[in-house]
C-alpha cells in the first residue's frame, strides 16, 4: 500500500457500508445475536457502530470494540441478505482501522503479536503444536471436569497422528496429466491433520492433475486480516501470488474453506496496489477449494464401499464467502453405500472461528454444544467438514459429549473410497 489516507483494505468504505438498509433479516443467521439477544451484537448493530467509528461520532471505546471483538465472522449473514452487504469485508477493515490507528486494545495487539509469532513461520506452528501432543491425552481427560469455558481449550488441544505434511516441489505426476494445479499447504492444516494432505494429492493425481506445491507459498493470511493485521495479510498474500503464478498453474487447489476464502478475495484486498492489483486478480480467478475443484473433475467411480452414516457440516467460509455447498455433497454420495445425513442447520457455526474458541471459549462451547446436539440427531458415525478448524472443533466436541463420532474431511472419505 501507498502511504496516504487510509483506503479499502484498511477503511471501510461508504459504498459497502451503504448497501445495509437495516431491514433485520439478518438477525436469526447470526450466531452472536441469537444467543446474546443483543442489537450491538448482530450485524445491522455492528455496522452502526463502524460506520460511527469512521464518521468520528463515537471513539474506539472498550465497550464498542468488545461487539466487533465479539463477532466471528462467519458470515451466515451475507448468505441471507437481500441487499449483498459484504459484511466480511466490512469487518476485516474495521479492525484493520482500528488497528491502524493504534487504537487496538491489548487483546488484539497481543493476538496479532502470538500470530505473526506462530503462523507467520511454519516451523515454530509444528513446534508448538508438537509441544502440546504429550500433554493432549490427560487434557482430553481432564476436560469434562473443568469449568465451561476451559473444558473447550482442553478437549481442543491437538494430538496429531503423523508427522507435518510441508513436502515442496513436484508431489504427484501421473502419466500425461491433463492439468497443472498448485496445492496450498497453510500453516496448521500440514501440521494438525497431515493426513488431508496426503488424500488430497492422491485424488488430484487420480484426476489427472500433476500438483505440485512452490517453496515460496506462506501462511493464506486469513486469520491476520479477521484479527485487523491487514499488513501482515497483505505481505502474505503478494508471498503467495509471487510463489504460485512462478510455476505457471492452471488452478491452485485449498482444501482448508478458510484459507480458500480470502485467497479468492485478494483481488479485493490488492486493488488499491499498482504493483500487485492485476496479478492478484488472476491469482484469485485460479483458486479453487478442493471440493469444488474435484466435483467438476474427471475423477473415476469411486469403486470401495463405505457403509457409513455420514452428516455434513458447512464450513462457513466454504457456505457462506465462497457460496460452495452441494460440491462436498455430491462427492459424498459418489462413495458406494455412504448415506449422507443432513443434520438441521448444516450452515451455523461450530465456533471454531478461528481463534474465537480461544479467546472466547464460553460462547464458543455455546454454540458448539448446539452443533453437537443437532449432529447426535442423525445418528451418524461420521462428522464430515472441509476446514482444519472445523475439524478441530468436532473433535473437541465429540470427546466433551463422548460421541461414538469420527470427524473426517470430505477428501478424506473420497480417498478411502479409491483404496485397494
């Protein structure tokens, strides 16, 4: 960015902000309102607030932080508005303003701090989460018996099953592939479930696709620009165009819906940079989630039966930004005696959200405990999603409510599929 006055990615601006007519169809989609009961706390109540913030009419107080603090972004809202307020965007300048003008309380600035600690650079993630394995069984114990709000941050502490999955170069080449595509790895997907990289890279080869991941990618930047750290996002993002559009791509493939969600949207975030703008928009024409990507695929049958009852659960970013909701279905009910479940409310927020579980564990198990009790309805044996997150949060969901679940990725179903 230019220096000068502040501009859309760190400014809400007037023609976004405009598109809110208050009307409150909003109100039942989101998460916060339905279970605060608060105009402040539902997306028509935080637009008046940023929209006074930008007009000078009121200051970045505590109290009108703490309701866009409290917001996940999950963006159910944009999905039912009449009038297309893209309230994500709206949000992500918001704090970006806010922090711009260093008015960002403590809490934001020590999150945006741990972040570009941990995610910004790979290894220190790994190291991190591989820190936190030998304690995860007497956590997961232990959790059931904390209060609410620890039992979320207990019953979430990772365990993985494998060693990270950061492999650069050229990953699967089948004979006379019809297509190049790039694969993201991200910062916490390789590290927490390796395993989706492995079934991924399978099914793109089965597809015909040589994949192959450049050594220069980073972290997407998604959760630097929902946590207001919009230059840190912004340097991630140039990172990624530059890494991938080097080795001449067809497509670039995410299989993390939150990842894929700002990737499609750094046309957005760079059109205010010369340098950057066009590059950007045909990197954000090339993304593609996984599912997405695979559904349109030529991929063969699916041969190996699943006798399983599966239930989906959207994954916000994937449902509600990138509008992608039957493409996970469809591949599902390719796998042979699979029966897909819908559970009521596929599309609500598990409250994962990020770091939202983390840095409100008790709204957060709130709405977990809700997901919990509409997947139970299905009598399913598997929760199926798309986003590391997701997973994270089912998991920690299925061991507080002492589930007989599994929780898969998509890909990671289709892949089993494909055994033997």
């Amino acid at each position: 960015m230019t220096d000068g006055p502040p501009a859309p990615p760190f400014l809400p601006s007037e023609a976004d902000l405009s598109r809110c007519v208050h009307c409150g169809l909003c109100l039942q989609s989101c998460p916060t309102y339905r279970v605060l009961r608060l105009e402040p706390d539902s997306p028509r109540g935080r637009i008046h607030i940023i929209r006074s913030l930008v007009e000078g009419r009121i200051g970045p107080t505590p109290v009108a932080l703490e309701h866009l603090e409290l917001c996940l972004q999950c963006r159910n809202c944009e999905a039912v508005c009449p009038s297309g307020v893209p309230f994500g965007r709206i949000m992500e300048s918001a704090r970006a303003m806010v922090t711009k003008r260093r008015s960002a309380p403590l809490s934001w600035r020590v999150r945006q701090a741990l972040l570009r600690l941990f995610l910004a650079r790979s290894p220190l993630a790994d190291a991190a989460i591989a820190a936190a394995s030998p304690i995860a069984p007497l956590a997961h114990r232990l959790a059931g018996r904390l209060p609410p709000p620890l039992r979320l941050l207990a019953a979430s502490t990772p365990r993985p099953e494998a060693r990270p999955y950061r492999r650069h170069g050229v990953l699967a080449r089948p004979p006379r592939p019809s297509r190049r595509v790039g694969l993201l790895l991200g910062c916490v997907m390789p590290a927490l479930f390796p395993a989706v990289h492995r079934a991924t890279v399978r099914l793109l080869a089965l597809a015909g696709c040589e994949v192959v991941s450049p050594a220069g990618q980073a972290c997407c930047g998604a959760l630097f620009a929902h946590s207001g750290d919009m230059d840190m996002a912004l340097a991630l993002a140039r990172r990624n165009i530059d890494a991938f559009l080097a080795v001449g791509v067809d497509a670039v493939v995410v299989n993390a819906a939150g990842c894929g969600a700002l990737m499609k949207e750094y046309a957005h975030l760079l059109a205010h940079d010369p340098a950057y703008a066009a590059k950007a928009r045909l990197f954000s024409s090339l993304v593609r989630d996984v599912t997405e990507f695979l559904d349109e695929a030529n991929l063969p049958p699916p041969t190996r039966p699943l006798p399983l009852r599966v239930t989906y659960q959207d994954p916000c970013h994937l449902a509600h930004a990138q509008r992608v909701r039957e493409a996970p279905r469809r591949l599902l009910r390719r796998v042979p005696h699979l029966a897909l479940i819908e559970m009521e409310h596929p599309d609500r927020c598990c409250g994962s959200a990020g770091v939202y579980s983390l840095s409100h564990p008790g709204l957060a198990h709130v709405l977990l405990s809700e997901r919990m009790q509409q997947a139970a309805s299905t009598d399913a044996q598997v929760i199926a999603t798309a986003n590391p997150g997701c997973m994270l949060q089912l998991q920690a969901g299925v061991r507080l409510w002492r589930m007989p679940v599994r929780v898969a990725h998509v890909v990671e179903l289709l892949a089993q599929a494909y055994e033997g």
